[in-house]
C-alpha cells in the first residue's frame, strides 16, 4: 500500500513540474534583457578598463614597456610587494587555520568577541588602520620615542608595510574555513581522538584534507589583497621611491609625474595578478564543487 502510495505522490509531482516551471520562468525577452545588461556592465566596467590598461602599457612598443618594467625603482617596489606579501600571507594562514579551528570546533567565553576582531578589518578603512599604526609607532605616538632611542625603525620601512598589510588581510583565510569547519562539524575529529590519535595527528589527517582547497582559496584571496593593499600602505610607507614604494604606490607615484606609459606597465602587472588570481580562484572552486558533489554521492 506505502509503495503505491509513493508511486501516486511521485506521478503528481511530476504532473505538475511543467505548471510550476511555467509560472515561475520569465518571458524570454525578460531574461535576454537581463543577460545583455549584465554583458554589457562587465563590458564598461571590467573588460573595457583592463584592455585600455595593457593598450596604455604597450602603447610605446615592447622596449619601452620593458624599460619600465625594469626600471630601478619599480623593480624595488616589486620586490617589496613581494617581501610584504611572503611574510603575511603565512602568518595570516596560521592565524586563521587557528582561529576557524578554535570557533567551528569549541564553544568558549569570548567567542563572539574574536569573531568580531576577525571582521573588524572589513569595518574599519584601511587609512584609518594605517593611522593607528602613526599613533603607535609615530615619533609623537605611545611608543615612538623608546623605539627612536633604541633605533627600531616601524613607520617608513618595512616593518610598518608589513604590519599594515597584515591587518588588511588577516581575515580571509579565516573567514573562508570558518562556515566550513562548522558546516563539516567535529565527528570526524572526535572518532579520531577516540581511536588514540593525538591532537596534531587528528589535524594532520583528518582536519587538513576536509579543509584543503577552503584553505587554498583563501590563501589566493589574501595573497591578492596583499599585493594590491594601497591605503593603508600608503600611510604608513612614507612614499621614499625605491625604499618604500610598493607596486600600488609606485603607480600613483608614476601617474601624478604624467609618465602614463611607466604607471600603466607596473599597473598592467597588477592586472595580470588579478586574471592569475580569478582563474586560480575558478579552479579552486570547481574542485571544491566537485568534492561537495562527491561527498553528497557517498552519503
């Protein structure tokens, strides 16, 4: 009886699928519509300023855009875009693995508290971070005057870059492994620990492969962030060319001297980050669609 009870209640969902499909698809000229606006904003305000910045870069011809490139002081602040992203995407990934461990797997007092530091870099603008960092680290800031007679040097040097350029990215990693440590839950972890697996082993084994390519993509997103941060970089950097300049810098730097040909061709690498990084970003979410669909298949 529950059999052809089921079979009924099948062929009526059936029977009304195509009704319900109907009441709910626009017209057609609705949808063309909508698609040849969508087109046409990515068009104006994505593909249209990313052709003109590499036609802008190349405009000279190749040597001339080679030059540029190769310049002494662009090449600083290439490799100091490097130097700053090199030290706090790591740092920021080791902070976020810990934190997303602690607030998807634990329930303790002051929870809510860090998630609220976590997203407090999306809050707050990044000049008024790189501010913070000239009232602490300013000559006339809390802790200016002991590093001045120590000779520590934060603000205009590397160190206040990097700093910067932490706080601007701190969150991505975290943010990206946090919804889905929670969503994954702990059982996993809890039958390991079970089995006589110790803490770092369970994490090893267990943690670390569910949350491979969560953890990639944020890497990505923070990595890119890194190396485009302008705000609050800006404040804190002092803008000495070829000391402190970052890519960003360099380029506003560049631009406001009329050399448009040299501001565009470092601008153009920046660009050719953001394509590496978006199609990085498509690959790590395809594979992450596909192992949600192979973990459904299982279940």
């Amino acid at each position: 009886m529950s059999a052809v009870l089921d079979r009924a209640v099948k062929d009526a969902a059936a029977a009304q699928a195509p009704r319900r499909a109907a009441n709910t698809l626009e017209p057609a000229w609705v949808r063309h519509a909508l698609i040849a606006v969508a087109l046409l904003f990515l068009t104006l305000f994505l593909f249209v300023p990313l052709v003109a910045v590499f036609a802008e870069a190349l405009k000279h011809g190749w040597s001339t855009y080679k030059d540029a490139v190769l310049d002494p002081d662009a090449l600083a602040a290439i490799k100091l875009t490097f130097i700053a992203a090199v030290i706090a995407v790591p740092l920021n990934l080791v902070f976020g693995v810990a934190a997303a461990w602690a607030i998807a797997k634990f329930d303790f007092r002051g929870k809510s508290l860090l998630i609220t530091l976590i997203d407090l870099p999306f809050s707050v603008s990044p000049v008024i971070a790189g501010l913070i960092y000239v009232l602490l680290f300013g000559a006339q800031g809390w802790f200016g005057p002991w590093l001045m007679d120590h000779d520590v040097k934060i603000l205009f040097a590397v160190p206040g870059i990097v700093l910067a350029t932490i706080f601007v990215t701190f969150p991505f990693v975290a943010r990206e492994l946090i919804p889905l440590m929670q969503a994954q839950g702990s059982e996993e972890e809890e039958a390991a620990l079970v089995l006589g697996a110790s803490g770092w082993s369970t994490f090893r084994r267990v943690t670390l492969p569910n949350i491979k390519w969560g953890l990639l993509y944020g890497v990505i997103l923070c990595n890119a962030r890194a190396m485009g941060e302008f705000g609050a970089v800006s404040v804190v950097s002092g803008h000495i060319r070829g000391e402190t300049n970052t890519m960003p810098l360099q380029v506003e730097i560049l631009y406001n001297e009329y050399n448009f040909t040299a501001a565009f061709a470092i601008a153009s690498l920046l660009a050719l980050l953001a394509l590496v990084t978006l199609a990085v970003k498509t690959f790590i979410e395809w594979r992450m669609h596909q192992a949600a669909k192979a973990t459904t298949l299982e279940e």
